[in-house]
C-alpha cells in the first residue's frame, strides 16, 4: 500500500466525521443538525478522495509523479473552494 496525499485525506476526513459522529449532544437542536450535516460532508469528502485516489494511482504509475499529481490537485480543490466561498459570501 502506497502513502498518497489523498489516503492522508481521506483518513483525516474519516477520523474528523468518527469524532463529530460520536461527540456528546448539543442540547441546541440547530447545532445537533448542523453536526450531521457537517459529518455527512466529511463522509462525502473521505469517499471522493478514496476514488480520487484510485483513479490517480490507476493512470499514474511512479509514486513521486503520484504526489505531485495529487498534491496539485488539493492545492486547485482548495483554491477553487476559497474562490467560490469569496464570490458567494
């Protein structure tokens, strides 16, 4: 098994939505839901990055073209979703 930028991803993701999943209740109802829908998103994010992954390992052979593809493509969904937040804020 290959250490990838995206299995990092993915394991954080997963861990965070584990801990938002089992964290106490909130006694305040808009929390609580705000709570599932931000560990959905987590789970979402985790499942993306998982086949994200595969297709990348799939068409990229070498492990150090692998993470820099990878990092490049963090690096664009990350600057892609400060860009979004800044235009619709």
């Amino acid at each position: 098994m290959k250490l990838t930028p995206l299995n990092i991803i993915t394991s954080a993701a997963l861990v965070l939505a584990l801990v938002m999943l089992f964290s106490p209740d909130q006694h305040n109802p808009v929390q609580k839901g705000m709570n599932g829908l931000l560990t959905g998103l987590c789970f979402l994010a985790a499942i993306i990055a998982f086949i994200s992954d595969l297709i990348f390992r799939k068409f990229i052979p070498l492990l150090r073209n692998l993470w820099i593809v990878e990092c490049a493509f963090i690096v664009f969904t990350l600057v892609l979703m400060v860009i979004l937040k800044i235009t619709f804020a």
